[in-house]
C-alpha cells in the first residue's frame, strides 16, 4: 500500500497520542493538589481544572490537524486560544502495525464526529483529591483512619478515572481510546503510571487482556456515585451473584472486558453521548454490545442530544439475558 494511511488510522493514533498527554495532566493536577473545582448541575456533576486543561488539549490537538472533523467535548469552554504546551503532534505507531478495515479505508475526515469525555469520574478524582490531603494532615488519635487506609482508598479511586475519546461515522461509535492515567500505581514510586486500551470496528481491540468472568456467573457493574431506586431496582432484577459499584462509564466498560463484571446496568438517564462512545467502540471490537436500558442503539451523529437518556446496558455477552430481565416499572420510567 502507498500513501499515507486512511484517516480513521490516523485520527485513533492521535487520540491515543493526545489521550496519554491529557492522562498526564489529570496525574498532574492531582499532585499540585488545586483543583479549582467547579459545581456544573448540583454536587453530583463537577468539573476540575484537569478536566479543563485535558478538554482543550485533545480537542485543540485534533482539531489542528483534523480540521474538517467535528469534535464535541463534554466541558463547555470559553473560547479562549489553548496554551501551546498543550497541543500534542504526536501519532502513536502501533496503530500503523494494523490494516484499516476496508470499510473505513475510504471515510473522508468530514464524515467523522468525535466525542470527548477528557475526565471520567470526576467524582471520584475529587473524592481522591480530598483523601491525600487528608493524609498529610497530622494524625489526631481517633480523628481519622490511619493515613495507609486513606492512601489505599485514594489509590482505589484513582483507578475509577479515565479519558475517553470515541470516533462515530454515520452514527455508529467505530473506533475508541480510553486512557487510564493512574495504571500500575499499585506498583509504587518510581512505577510508570498510565496505559492506553483502543480498538476500532472489524480489526479489534488493543492494551489490555481480554477475558471474560468465568462460567455463568452474573456480575453486575453499576454507578457508585449516582444511585436512585430506579438503578437499584434494575440492577436487583438481573437477580446477580455480586454487584460491583465503581465509578466513571469507561472504568465500567474495562470491567467487562477484563473478566471482573458481565454487564454494566445503569437505568437513570445520566450518562451522555462522550461517556459511551469511545468505550462502546472498544467492547464492540471484541464482540460486546452497548444499548439503551430497551437494548436500542444510540446515535452519535453531531445533532443527537447528548443524555443517554434511556440509560445504559452493556454487556460482553448474553445481551438478551439482561435485557429480558429489565422490569416493565424501569422501562416505563426510562422512555
Ligand atoms: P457513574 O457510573 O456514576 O460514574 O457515571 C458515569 C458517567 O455518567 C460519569 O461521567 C458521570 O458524570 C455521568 N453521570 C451519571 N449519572 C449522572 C448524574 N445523575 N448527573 C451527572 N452526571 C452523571
Ligand atoms: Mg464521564
Ligand atoms: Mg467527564
């Protein structure tokens, strides 16, 4: 083949580029331990200076050098010129060891919509954030647990975050990244944190392992932070073995694809189109499917709104089974 590669290829090993830049901007706005949060909706819905920074990296960075792309961000910023340190150039080359698929090899860049979630689980960075401060204030018998307690916690939040960039032509999520900036922190100082998992439609998913939870056991994996009766409801009538409460949609998808939960169950409109793109296109690639709580597809056309406002059900088999299951109650309450 001559030429350069078809800009599907292209477009993903930017994003994996830029998407492990915005994942060290994440781990540095932790450490500098300010930050500047912003309440969005209410208490529930935050926005740090991390997700900020790393919006308008990646969204300043592709959109440089993919300019007829379409690129919605989840964080609404003002339109002010992004700082030069945070453009990335870079284009990651394991992606230019794989073949595009045939049926993307002719996409032309105006035909592909990007979103971009560049902190999931905000919630959870904060609540971190708020630990290891915690941890270096002096130890008042009996004020607080003991500072290798609230590291480990901290540590367990941090694992929850990620930066999630989808790609969709003609309304389906075709290829995905998702950055996981505190990875390997169990290995301890001096371990390099961070990984980057990414696949596209028709030639698979990459960086990580796939494995499935073994037999038939039903692990559920829902929000942490964004329960109501709706959700507990729903998630009681996959009648599961073990429910796993985590943080973030991309955190949940690699859940599913590395053998720890077999289906992501969230009935409550809150998720939007950035925090299911990337993710979905990723467990796609492996053989998983994403839907509405209705098992109905989303769109992620540049004109959908953005709430997923069905909720979310994923799984990386047995579909049917969840679906099946959902009560008459939980769909009503989810048109
Ligand atoms: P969770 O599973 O609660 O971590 O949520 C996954 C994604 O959906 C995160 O980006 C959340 O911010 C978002 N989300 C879910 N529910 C809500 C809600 N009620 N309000 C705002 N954002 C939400
Ligand atoms: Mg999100
Ligand atoms: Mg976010």
């Amino acid at each position: 083949m001559s030429g350069a590669p078809p800009v599907v290829m292209r477009l993903v090993a930017s994003a994996y580029s830029v998407s492990e830049k915005a994942g060290a901007i994440v781990r540095k706005v932790l450490h500098s331990g300010e930050l500047g949060i912003v309440e969005k909706t209410g208490a529930n819905d935050l926005q740090t200076l991390a997700d900020r920074l790393a919006q308008q990296s990646i969204c300043a960075s592709l959109s440089k050098h993919f300019p007829k792309i379409t690129i919605i961000g989840e964080e609404d910023l003002t339109s002010e010129e992004v700082r030069e340190d945070l453009i990335d150039s870079g284009q990651a080359e394991e992606i230019f060891q794989k073949t595009c698929p045939a049926e993307f090899t002719d996409v032309k860049e105006e035909e592909l919509v990007v979103w971009v979630d560049p902190l999931d689980g905000t919630k959870e960075y904060t609540e971190a954030s708020k630990l290891l401060h915690l941890c270096t204030q002096p130890q008042v018998p009996l004020k607080r647990p003991d500072t290798a307690q609230l590291h480990t916690a901290a540590l367990w939040l941090l694992d929850n975050v990620t930066v999630l960039i989808g790609i969709a032509h003609r309304g389906r999520a075709i290829a995905g990244v998702i950055n996981q900036p505190f990875y390997n922190h169990q290995l301890g100082a001096g371990a390099v944190l961070g990984r980057t998992l990414w696949g596209v439609l028709g030639l698979g998913a990459f960086g990580f392992e796939l494995k499935e939870v073994p037999g038939d056991r039903r692990i559920v994996t829902t929000t942490r932070s964004h329960s109501n009766k709706v959700v507990v409801a729903c998630v009681d009538a996959m009648e599961p073995h073990e429910v796993v409460r985590v943080g973030g949609a991309g955190n949940k998808i690699i859940q599913l694809i590395e053998g720890k939960a077999s289906a992501y169950v969230f009935a409550s409109p809150g998720c939007k189109k950035w925090d299911t793109c990337g993710p979905e296109a990723i467990l796609q690639a492996v053989g998983g499917k994403l839907t509405d709580i209705h098992g109905n597809s989303y769109c992620y056309d540049a004109d959908v709104k953005h709430m997923n406002s069905a909720g979310v059900l994923a799984t990386l088999r047995n579909h049917e089974y969840y679906t099946s299951r959902v009560p008459p109650s939980v769909l009503q309450a989810l048109m």
